[in-house]
C-alpha cells in the first residue's frame, strides 16, 4: 500500500509535537523522581504526560520509563550494563 507523501509531511509536525510532550514529562518525572520507588515515579510519570496532554502512551512504555526512573540515581542514562 503506497502512501502519498504530503501525507508523511502533514501528519509529521503532529508527531514531533507530541513526542515534544512526551520528552518534557519523561525529563520533568526523572528530574523530580529519580532513585524513587516505582509506584511513585509510574505516578508522577503519568500525571506529568496527562499534564503535557500526552496520555496516549502505551502503557508498557509507561512502565518501562519508570522503573528506568526509579533505578540506582547513580546509574549513567544511555550506559550498557
């Protein structure tokens, strides 16, 4: 199935806006909760993207970002292990 691409170009501001959204309640929970319990992160992760208006997030990934946000502070982001 082809697709036309002034579709791709419509639809990707739209995109990047809301992963913009996402981004900024991902960085403002581990800014504010990191090293926390999970409970408390899951939390604060999901009012924060409910705040930025971005609550369609797979809850999975949800989970996921938090228990990253909930590890060892000291753990570097990004680092293998």
């Amino acid at each position: 199935m082809a697709t036309d691409p002034s579709e791709y170009e419509k639809v990707m501001p739209i995109v990047a806006a809301h992963l913009a959204k996402i981004e900024r309640a991902i960085e403002r929970t581990r800014t504010s909760r990191a090293g926390q319990p999970f409970v408390a992160v899951h939390q604060a992760l999901a009012a924060a993207l409910q705040d930025e208006g971005a609550e369609r997030v797979v809850p999975q990934v949800i989970e996921e970002l938090a228990r990253q946000i909930s590890g060892p502070a000291t753990r570097l982001r990004g680092a293998a292990g």
